[in-house]
C-alpha cells in the first residue's frame, strides 16, 4: 500500500521537471494522476517517461484559462470518478522572459504562477469540499524570500520582480485558501524550493551561479527535483492531516524564514 493509495492527484506543469519527478513519485505512492499541462510536446514525453509506473493521464490544460482550469478539474471526474489533491506546480519558469520589466508582461505572469493556481483551486476545491477530504499543494519558491539580492547600481524605474512578486502571492493564497477550506477538512500547504537543477534552471541561471548555490546553503549541497516529492507526499497524505497554511522550505537550509 502506497501513502497515497487510490488518491486522485492533478498535477499542474508535470510535461517536465519538478512536476515530473512528483507525478512519478505519486504514482509509486499509489495515487492516480493527472498530467495538466500547457505543452502537448512535453506531456507527450513526460507520459512515455511515466508508462508502467501506474494510472496517469494527460489533460491538456492551460491554468490561465477559466475555462481550461474548469474543464480539467471535470475531466478529471470524468476518467477517475473524484478528485482529491490538487498540486499547483505549473509556472512560467523555463519561459519566462526575465528581461522584460513592462506592466504587460507582469500581469502575463501574474495569470499563470499566481492566478492560474487561484484558477485550479476554485475549478478543484468543490469536488474535495463535497467529499469532506481534500489537498491542495501549491509551489512557491525561494526567489520569494530573496529581497537582498536585487541588483546595485543606477536607478532607472522601479523593477517587475517578476518571478519573486508572483511566488510570495502563491504564498499568501496559500494562507487565504487554507483559512476558508479547513472545516471542510481541505488543507492547502506551500513547497518552496531552492535552486532545483531542471532544464528550466540550467536555461534560466547563469552557470556561474549555478555552481554557487550550493554554498550558499547550510548544507552544501545542490537539490534535484526527486528531492522535493517528499514533501509533496507529506502535505498530501493523512500524516499531514492537521497541517494546513503553512510553507516548507526545501532548500537544503538556504532561507530559514522564521
Ligand atoms: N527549478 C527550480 O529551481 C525551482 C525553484 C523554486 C521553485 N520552482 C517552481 O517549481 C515549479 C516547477 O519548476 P520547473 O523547474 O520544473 O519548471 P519548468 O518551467 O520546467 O516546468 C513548468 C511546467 O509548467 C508548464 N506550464 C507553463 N505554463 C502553463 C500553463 N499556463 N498551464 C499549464 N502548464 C503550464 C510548462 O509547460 C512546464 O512543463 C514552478 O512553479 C517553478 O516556479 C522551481
């Protein structure tokens, strides 16, 4: 028996990466899974990589998309009869344009990383309500505690932070969704990796930096993507079951927020 035998598991962003690595976790746990995914391109891949490991299936999906959110969630229902944890992985990390500092381009990212989990959660949260059993784990980031690094020299305007901005609103919707699901015995619960060494990383961090990060860390040490999946199987099996609102870092000890 698994930790999450039978559970019915949508995992956002799980065509590469993290997702992946937790999509493949689950299914070793027992649970059945949903690849929601923008990419047709990387759910094809990520399905080859998780056939024989147990129950999954891809559901194209756009986290941005209302609608898109809203049909998941029933196709989910559809293929497995219930839904039971939701986990808000999907951002835009590997795309994201980190150059652009335009008001245009934030609300873009906005409607992914932040509001796209708000989206999957409203589309998810009904079904875990009506049953009395619910998980929704969402992803922040360590870039969210990491003020001081913000670049010296002259000021030109005020900067987007993009990437930093949408992953502490992922922590405060955590705290939001947390306060309101819990009588209904849904807990909402925020992994907040460190520098994790994906495809999106080695594209968007500078190789310098790369080698680093692990120094940077209390224990020295540089974080693959299996190494955050048991986190992500704690807040969602029953050992977690009066955990909710809280955030985990899992960085090797780099932010220790109190
Ligand atoms: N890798 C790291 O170092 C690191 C560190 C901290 C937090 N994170 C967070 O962990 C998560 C995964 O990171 P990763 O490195 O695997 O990133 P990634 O960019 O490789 O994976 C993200 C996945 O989300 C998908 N996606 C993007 N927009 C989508 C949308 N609108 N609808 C559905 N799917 C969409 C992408 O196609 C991709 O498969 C992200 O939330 C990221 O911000 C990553």
């Amino acid at each position: 028996m698994g930790r999450l035998q039978d559970k019915v598991a949508v995992i956002t962003g799980a065509g590469q990466g993290i997702g992946l690595a937790y999509a493949e976790r689950f299914l070793a746990e027992g649970a059945k899974v949903v690849v929601a995914e923008i990419s047709e391109e990387r759910a094809a891949s990520a399905m080859k990589q998780l056939d024989g490991l147990g129950d999954a299936t891809f559901v194209r999906t756009d986290i941005s998309d209302e609608q898109s959110a809203n049909d998941c969630a029933a196709a989910t229902i559809d293929r497995f009869g219930t839904l039971d944890i939701l986990v808000n992985n999907a951002a835009l990390y590997y795309d994201i344009e980190n150059e652009r500092n335009d008001y245009a381009y934030l609300q873009k990212v906005f409607s992914v990383n932040l509001h796209g989990a708000w989206l999957m959660s409203r589309a998810c949260a009904p079904t875990m309500v009506e049953k009395g059993w619910g998980r929704i784990i969402n992803q922040s980031s360590d870039a969210a505690y990491l003020y001081n690094l913000a670049p010296m020299g002259t000021f030109h305007e005020v900067g987007a932070f993009t990437y930093s901005q949408t992953k502490w609103g992922v922590i405060g919707l955590t705290k939001f969704l947390a306060s309101q699901l819990g009588q209904y015995n849904v807990t909402v619960n925020c992994i907040a990796p460190g520098v994790t060494m994906t495809e999106a990383t080695k594209k968007i961090v500078p190789e310098e930096f790369i080698g680093m990060i692990p120094m940077m860390s209390a224990m020295k040490q540089s974080l693959e993507p299996e190494d955050l999946a048991g986190t992500a199987v704690f807040f969602a099996s029953d050992d977690a079951k009066l955990v909710t609102g809280q955030v985990l870092c899992v960085d090797g000890g780099s932010c220790m927020p109190a």
